[in-house]
C-alpha cells in the first residue's frame, strides 16, 4: 500500500514549513504528497460541500491556500524521490491551455514525479469570483480534458470542442504518459474516469463504500472497454485502525491511502514519524 500526506500546502504558515514536511515525508518513506485547491475562500457560500454532513469545507477564509502548481514546483526543488499530487485542482474554473502547458512543465521539472489530479468543482462562488459559469461545468471538464490530452501528446493539437477551439499548433515539453486522478463519485465521475482517467480519488474512508463505488466504476470501464485494473484508486485514510484498516482498505480495492495531517494531531511531525515507524520501516 502506498502512503502519502495531505494537504501539504493548506494551513502553513511559513515556506520553511512546508519544505520541512515534504523533506521529512520523503525521508520517512512516504510515496507522495498531496494539496487542495481553492483559489478563494468566501466569507459565506449556499453552496454545499458534498463530503460533509455539515455541507462546509475545512477551512475559514484566513487559511493560507497556497497555489497548488507553485507549491508543487518549489517542494520537487527540495526532494529526489518524493511524487506530488493535487486533490484535486479544480479544472473547469481555470485555462485548459495553461493548465495542460503547467502540468507538462511540472512533469519535466519533477523527473516525472507529478500527479495531475482534477475535478469539477462544487463551490459556485468561487466560478462566480473567477468569471465561469457554474452551469454545465461537467461538460466543460470533458472538453477541456480531450483537449489537454492532444496538447500533451506532442503532436499537432486540432481539437474543435464546445467550449475550445484549438487548431495547427505544438506545445512542448510533451507529457503524454502523464497521470491524471480524477476526483468525485457524484454524477457522471465515474464516466469521466473511465474516459479520460489513470487514477480515481475517492472520497471515502471506508472500505463499504469504497466497493460500493468501485462495481459503478467498474461498470462504467466496461462500457468504455477499458480494463478496470488500469485506474489507480486512492482514498482518504484517519491513520486510525493499524494494519487491519489498512488490509481492510487494500482488500476492498484502494493502491493508496492519503492521511490528513490534521488527523496526526497538534504536532504533524510527531504523527508522521509515528505512521513512518509503525507501517513504513
């Protein structure tokens, strides 16, 4: 089972902080690290985040969200070995070109240590404050994500799509064995995945729903004709439970979990060591 950290850029307060928990990951035989995306936090939103009962992210509006893509960039200066992951950047909110030009560029710069991790987005006010329209966001994701594949293929990119329109042109560094994690179970996700994913980020904790998830996910593969063992599942995981939650979690179809630093306690360094020394020596 693979173990990573997240968030790594949320909540710091100094870029030294950051480093540190990165250089410590690595060095404590963590696979990866990951980061959360929002580019503003609104002082009230109708919105309702679907992961929690309460229908609020976890996170107040003086949180330091650092950009996930420069995080990325300053911490793979800083480790040799250590794989990056966004969890997830919101994509129908953002360029496609620059996202797809910024991804293949953390790819080089990396060693190949970058994990592109996408979603559609939830938070309505945030589409509002970057100037998208909220509606019909699914299908944006859809379009942008073709079209990026055709940017990273190094190839002549034509692509004539609802929302772009991209004709005669390369875009170098090429990145086309990049992975890409899609976020989700609501919707048309598993669709997405199986179209357009290597990786699926569940949003779960448990083994249950997990595969309960993973027959829809399953079904969806079946219907693109793609072999369901091609797509990589990560999962949240309390750090709670020992090995027996981790078989548990492995048994029901999960290649990596992702522990919240918040779940390691006031001090994260403390808690790292502690998952290192009982599940990494």
């Amino acid at each position: 089972m693979k173990l990573g950290l997240i968030p790594v850029n949320v909540g710091v307060t100094s870029v030294a902080q950051m480093v540190g928990l990165a250089q410590l990951a690595e060095s404590q035989g963590f696979e990866s690290v990951w980061t959360f995306e929002h580019t503003v936090v609104p002082l009230d939103y109708a919105s309702k985040y679907p992961y929690n009962a309460s229908g609020k992210m976890g996170a107040d509006p003086d949180t330091n969200f650092i950009d996930p893509l420069i995080a990325i960039a300053h911490l793979a200066a800083g480790t040799s070995t250590l794989k990056f992951g966004t969890g997830v950047n919101i994509l129908p909110q953002a360029n496609p070109i620059y996202v797809a030009k910024q991804a293949a560029s953390l790819d080089f710069v990396s060693d190949g240590r970058f994990i592109l991790g996408v979603g559609i987005g939830w938070l309505e006010e945030e589409f509002d404050a970057c100037g998208v329209p909220f509606a019909r966001r699914g299908a944006r994701f859809d379009d942008y994500m073709e079209g990026m594949r055709k940017i990273w293929s190094g190839e002549v990119v034509e692509h004539a799509g609802e929302f772009v329109q991209w004709s005669g042109f390369k875009s170098f560094p090429a990145a086309p064995s990049l992975p890409v994690v899609m976020g989700g179970n609501k919707g048309k996700a598993f669709d997405r995945i199986a179209q357009f994913g290597d990786g699926w980020f569940a949003p779960t904790t448990e083994p249950g729903p997990l595969q309960e998830d993973l027959s829809k996910l399953n079904a969806a593969c079946e219907a693109q004709g793609r072999d369901p063992a091609e797509i990589e599942i990560t999962c949240m995981w309390t750090g709670q439970g020992g090995e027996d939650a981790i078989g548990a979690m492995a048994q029901a179809g999960a290649h990596r979990l992702l522990i919240p630093l918040p779940a390691l306690g006031p001090d994260p360094v403390a808690g790292i060591q502690k998952v290192a020394e009982e599940h990494l020596a």
